[in-house]
C-alpha cells in the first residue's frame, strides 16, 4: 500500500492567532499563524489544517488572510474550517489558497448543503467535520457517540456513526473525527469511535483529539483505521517536531513521507 | 535566452491561486497570466491547464467552438503544455464522469471512476480502497523526460481524485502510481506534459516539477 499516511498539525486560529485549549476551553496563545504554518512545511508536515475557533464575521476576514498569506510560501494541502455557513464562504476561502474546506453546524442545521457544496466544487474538497461525545451506551451494551456542534457547545443528540454514513452519502470528501471527550486530554484519540466509524465508511478519515505522544498518533492509524492524523498541541509547544513524529511512525511500519 | 511568459487558464474551478504563487517562486522572472482571455493563451511562452472537481463543469467553461476553446488547441499543438488533474484527464478521449464526456483525444485511452476498475477491485481478496484517493502517493518514472530532471523515481506527490485515466500506449506514459490498480499519473506526447497529482501542492518535488516545466522548450 504506496499510499501515505498523513501528519496534519491543526492551527486554532483566535483573532489571528494561534491558540489551543483544553476540551475546547482555556486558550492559551501558540504564535503568528504564517509562522507556525512555515514551520510546519519545513518539518515536512503532509498538510495542514486552521479552525477558526471563533467563527465570527471578522475573524472571516482575518483567516482569508492568513490563508492568503500562508498559501504565498507553503505549498502543500490547506484545510480550513469554521462557521462556513455558504458556498460564497467556500468559494472565497479556495481562492485564497485554501484546498479544502472542513464543515461543521451547517451541514448539521442543513444537510443539503454538503450535497451542494459537493456537487458545486468537488467532493475532493469537502470535509465534513464530527464532534462526538460519548454518550451511555445503548441496551445492546454498544458504545455510541453523540455529535455536537458549534464548537462543541451545543448538544444534536444525533449519533455520530449514522451521522458519519450520511455524510459520506451526501459527497462528503472526507471526515474529520474529534473525540470531545479527548480533546486537549493527552490520553490518545477515542480508538472505539475512529474504528467504528472507518469500518462503516469508505472515504478518508482523519483521527484528531487526544494526542499526548507519539505512540498515539500509531495507535489512530493502525488500530483506529485512521488515514490522517490530526494533532495541534504536542506540535505547538515544541514538545515534538513534525519531523520527529514522522520518523517514528516510519519506525512502526506505517506508510509515511519523510 | 529562454523567454518566460506563463499562462494558467482559467476555467473557474481549483486553486489558481497555489499555481500562480508556486512559479512565482520558482521563477521569480517568469511573467505569469491566470486568464481565460484567448488572445493571452495565444501570446504566452507556457501553458498551464489546471482543474479540480467535476470534468463536466470544466469543459462546459471552455465552450464548443469557442475562440476560447480554440487558444486551447492551438496551444496543445505548439507550445508547452502542463496538464494538473483535470488537465490530465481532459487530454483523453473520453471520461465516464457527469454521464460520459468527450476530451481532446491527445492521449490514447480513457478516464474512469476508482470504482470502475476491472482488475484488483473485483477480488475479494483485495482490501477496499477509499475513494477518493487523497494523499502523498508514489510516482513511479516509466519514462526519462525532462520534467523529472532532479526529481527522484519513486517520490511522493499529492493526490486528490476519484477518476484516473488508463493509458492505452504505454510509449504516452510517463509516470505511474497505484491504488489498488496500477493507473497512468503522468502521461505526455511532444509538447504535452500532464499529471493526475498536483505539483503545487507537493512541497519541494513539487516545485521542481513546476521549475523544469518553466525550462522545458517542449521538446
């Protein structure tokens, strides 16, 4: 199998800077976006992913404009996300570089966006973007997982794995799964919920929440099928390079591009 | 002394932009065009043909008997021409995408979608492969050329597609990757180069590939 897994270190991006969390609360800041973005090309990462976290009007603006400026001298895959709300959104962020596009509320409160923004620009990129928390498991003794939107603050009780199915049914390009109850925990990504999932669909999957070390990054790929792995704050502070986590996925017999 | 004007045509869909930037910084000298005007296609040294999404759409932009369309064949037969993605898929004669679609029948064979594949999909003993194929995938150089001057066989570039093309002459092929089949990622004939990934998105080999083509006189 020639090809590669992918290395995504994901940007929080908060009035144009970078800034990351714990279970989606408690910013902390992480440096310019264009720097940190450079950064990470040096390092050889396979793409490279920005949240708006805040997702307001303003910041609209600001994030065009990191992705303007980033896609000047990064030249590898771009992914944005956060409150794009319509395809004039998607179109102005493609022409600014960005390569794909993560969705999140709105394919929620209107499903038939996906299938529009889809059939408009290409599967190739569309993200649909799933934020999922466990929930009790059901009488069956089966673990299930709820999505959540806006930021992880409102409840859908809509379940992530029929969710997920749906998504990819309507032309989604790929999914991006953030376990909440990981995010920003350094215990590992939610295993039970990737494999669920990536045994279900057939279109890429991209594993994020919960990175702690590198041993989780092997663990999402090999034992949550995941085809990407996305991971911001043991990247941010320094306390592994890009670089660093590719030679050791390489070390562990996964597909990689040093 | 090697004159540099580039023209990347504009068919609505993709990131332009990525391409421009891209020679821009290999080629700092090169005079670069993102235009659909026939007149620009018809006065540039280099032609670059780039696309993303549905095939149909991107034809549709180019028009039957167009001034537009006609720039476009002039050019594919008298000056260089780099094919990304859908430029690649369209030098074909034909793809089964958005209920069948006739190309310019510059290279032998046909564009298919991942599912349509006779060989390996159909066994069961191979593993399902996602589609779309989306990533840094290998390219394997079947043929010298000089688009792959200090490029190494068998580097990574990335890729983001659900249809490939199947060459019907091998002598066309320039490069190939697989996914689950074995299918034609770089494919060329005289003054015609194209490939399936997408070079400005495929960090330093990427930028070479772009820098030779800026050298290449299509011979």
């Amino acid at each position: 199998m020639p090809l590669a897994k992918r290395i995504i270190p994901c940007l929080d991006v908060d009035r144009g800077r970078v800034v990351k969390g714990t279970c989606f609360v408690n910013l902390r800041d992480a440096g310019d976006p264009v720097e940190v973005a450079a950064r990470y090309d040096q390092e050889n990462a396979d793409e490279i992913a920005f949240l708006d976290i805040t997702a307001s009007s303003d910041n609209r603006e600001t994030i065009i404009h990191i992705v303007e400026d980033v896609a000047e001298q990064v030249f590898i895959p771009l992914t944005v996300g956060g409150g794009i709300r319509t395809l004039e959104d998607i179109s102005r962020l493609l022409h600014a570089g960005a390569d794909k596009i993560s969705i999140n509320t709105t394919a929620v409160n209107n499903p038939n966006f996906i299938r529009e923004a889809s059939q408009h620009f290409g599967n190739q990129c569309i993200v649909v973007a799933i934020d999922a928390k466990q929930v009790k498991s059901g009488s069956d003794g089966q673990k299930q997982w709820e999505i959540y939107t806006h930021g992880g603050r409102t409840s859908t009780g809509i379940d992530a794995i029929d969710w997920a199915k749906k998504m990819e049914q309507f032309g989604a390009g790929e999914l991006l799964i953030t376990s909440m109850d990981r995010d920003g925990t350094k215990t590992g990504f939610d295993l039970d919920l990737m494999k669920t999932i990536t045994s279900q669909t057939g279109i890429p999957a991209i594993a994020s929440g919960g990175v702690g070390k590198l041993q989780h990054l092997v663990e999402g790929i090999v034992a949550g099928g995941a085809d990407a792995v996305l991971a911001a704050s043991i990247f941010h502070y320094g306390e592994y390079t890009v670089a660093k986590a590719k030679q050791f996925l390489a070390k562990n017999g996964i597909e990689i591009r040093l | 002394m090697q004159s540099n004007s580039v023209v990347v045509v504009d068919l609505g869909t993709g990131n332009l932009r990525s391409v421009t930037k891209a020679i821009n910084t290999v080629s700092p000298n090169s005079e670069v065009h993102v235009s659909a005007e026939p007149s620009v296609i018809a006065n540039a040294d280099r032609v670059i043909l780039p696309g993303q999404g549905a095939i149909g759409t991107w034809l549709k932009q180019l028009g039957a008997g167009t001034q537009l369309r006609e720039a476009v064949m002039n050019a594919l037969d008298e000056k260089p021409v780099l094919g990304i993605c859908l430029g690649l898929q369209a030098l074909y004669r034909y793809s089964s995408e958005n209920g069948g679609q006739n190309g310019f029948a510059r290279i032998c064979g046909t564009v298919k979608h991942f599912s349509e594949a006779e060989t390996d999909y159909q066994s069961e003993l191979y593993q399902k492969q996602k589609i779309p194929h989306m990533g840094w995938n290998r390219v394997i150089q079947t043929k010298k050329h000089p688009l792959w001057k200090g490029i190494t066989d068998g580097e990574r570039f990335y890729f983001v597609h659900s249809y490939y093309a199947d060459s019907r002459d091998p002598s066309q092929i320039a490069g190939q990757t697989e996914y689950g089949i074995t299918f034609t990622s770089a494919a060329t004939q005289d003054n015609l180069f194209a490939v399936q990934f997408h070079p400005e998105k495929s960090q330093r080999a990427g930028l070479t590939l772009l820098q030779n083509f800026i050298n290449w006189d299509g011979a």
